[in-house]
C-alpha cells in the first residue's frame, strides 16, 4: 500500500479554506474537524459528535477489530461493485467516513488512480486495511469537508452518514467537491434496521412499563433520499435497497428474557440490517438528457402492435 509516511493532522481553521488535491503530498491541509460541541445552524444536534469519534477509536483500538467488522466489509464490497459498473477510472476519489478502509480494499489501482481516505478517528486511519491504491489519509468530520470545489472524480461513502446531524448539507458539500460529470455512490442505513431487536424492545418495554422510549438511533426513509440528493444538486439519481439478516449465537444474559420472545429455532437472534444505496451524479452538459414531454413518436397503446412492425427475420431470432 502506497502511503504518506504518518497521518495528515488538520489543525483547526474556518471551514472557508480548502484543501488541494493537485500536490497531496504536502502537509498544509486545513481543518475538517468541527470545534467542540459545534454544529450546523439549521441541523438539530440528535449526534454528539465527539462521542462518536471517541467511539470510532475506542473500536478501532480493540485487539480483534476485524471479528465484528464483516457487516462494513460486506456493504463495502457491495459499494465497490458499484463502482466497477461505471466503466471509467477514476483518477482521484474520495472515501467519506472510510473507517478502516472497507471500500478500498476491494478496490484497484486500475480503476482509481489515487484515494484520499477521510475519517473523524484518528485511530481507524492508522490501522486501516491494505489496498493497492495509493492513499492520503485526513483526519476530517463528514460535517465540514476541507477540499476545494470541483476536486474529486469519485466519492463513496459506506454507513457514515447515518450518523451526521445535518444530513442535507453533507450532501451539498459531498456536491461541491465533485468535479462536473462525477458520480457519488453511498450506503446508509434503512428504517427497517435492527427492527427484530427494536419490536421486541417495544413489546418488554409496553408489557412492564406501559410504555416505550426510542433505543435505536433515527432512521432515513427511502423516499426522503431521492428528495435530498436532488435538493444537493445532484441528477441520474439511483436509489435502492438490499436487506443483510446476521444470526447472533445469542445476547447477553441479562437481556435472556428479551431472547425468549423472539429467537430462531435454532436458538439463535436474527438481526435485519436495511441499507439503502444512492448514487447521484453531478451536472454536465455531455449526460444523456431525458426527451422533452410530448416527444414521443409512438404511444404506450401501440407497443401492443409491435410485433406486427417488426420484420418476420428479426421476430424468429
């Protein structure tokens, strides 16, 4: 793996300035990691922010950080297969939110030149997985990007935005630093998440307290993403969903009777994860328009009669 010696530490500076990506070697490189306790203006601070970057490295200190890591590695291969169906290289992407590289190790230097790895824990970016890419890791919140607009050809982004208190300018600046004619391919988690652990928690929660209070943190609907990534600025949108179901040997013991209302057969707990895939592209004047209204030549009430107009050599093949 092709790496910078040491990790790009970002001093703290207004969100105003801009990293290049035209000399990555050097070092100058403007902050992305929000002060303290900040957050947008227009964003209800659900996330607390530094806790979240206390857990990321808190996991990514563990002795065994690949034993709980098959679930980002599975989105990650899937985000990565993504990719590989645009028939392009990309000569500079952007991982947001890359944890320890779970898109980049499936990914090859054939088809991205060079890859700048962004994430808010320090620790994920020193013990991240191998790739054959040539990488610059930046230590950066997904909530205030340092980069210059119009700077990458490709950003991907695997279940780091689901964690982001304003979702919608993420979007924007995810838009701003793509280049014209460049794609975003993320992952996000759905609202059927988890929802096995969340009914159950709803019913023992109900049946001893007459009541229940959220335990799993808030999810995007799927019909909001669409909305969201065309208010960014992006068009050609994509957005569908996969279902990944784990099956837990069990729970913790102190959670047994939670186990007892719901658990396979088998003994085990299932647990459903929901993901959502988007893919926006940013404008450019060489991408396939759609026909303007009124344009057709032929009506949905003549596609009927097709076969009639086609040539008996072409109906036999």
């Amino acid at each position: 793996m092709l790496r910078p010696a040491g990790l790009c530490r970002l001093c703290r500076r207004p969100w105003a300035a801009r990293v290049s990506a035209e000399n990555p070697g050097r070092r100058e490189i403007t902050s992305g990691v929000s002060p303290r306790g900040s957050t947008s203006l227009r964003a209800l601070n659900i996330f607390d922010r530094d806790l979240k970057r206390k857990q990321k490295n808190w996991a990514a200190r563990q002795p065994e950080p690949t034993k709980f890591d098959y679930l980002k590695e599975e989105v990650g291969s899937r985000i990565a297969d993504r990719v590989y169906d645009i028939p392009r290289a990309f000569p500079l992407a952007l991982d947001l939110g890359c944890g320890r590289g779970y898109i980049a190790q499936y990914l090859n230097k054939e088809t991205i030149g060079k890859l700048f790895q962004v994430d808010i824990a320090e620790n994920a970016l020193k013990n991240s997985l191998e790739t054959e890419i040539p990488t610059v890791s930046v230590l950066a919140d997904e909530e205030f990007l340092p980069f210059r607009e119009n700077t990458f050809d490709l950003v991907v982004s695997s279940l780091s935005l689901h964690w982001v208190n304003d979702l919608p300018r993420a979007l924007e600046q995810i838009h701003y630093i793509l280049k014209p004619d460049g794609v975003f391919i993320g992952a996000m988690f759905g609202g059927d998440t988890l929802y096995e652990l969340r009914c159950s928690l709803q019913l023992a929660e109900t049946e001893r307290e007459g009541g229940f209070s959220p335990h799993i943190s808030p999810f995007t609907a799927v019909n909001d993403l669409g909305h969201l990534l065309g208010r960014a600025g992006f068009n050609t949108l994509t957005v569908d969903t996969d279902e990944i179901q784990v099956n837990y040997p069990g729970m913790f013991e102190l959670m047994e009777d939670l186990q007892e209302m719901y658990r396979n057969e088998d003994g085990s707990v299932p647990a459903t994860y929901q993901i959502y895939y988007m893919i926006g592209w940013k404008y450019h004047e060489s991408q396939a328009r759609p026909a303007e209204r009124g344009s057709a030549t032929v009506s949905f009430g003549e596609l009927g009669k097709i076969n009639n107009l086609m040539p008996q050599g072409k109906k036999s093949q």
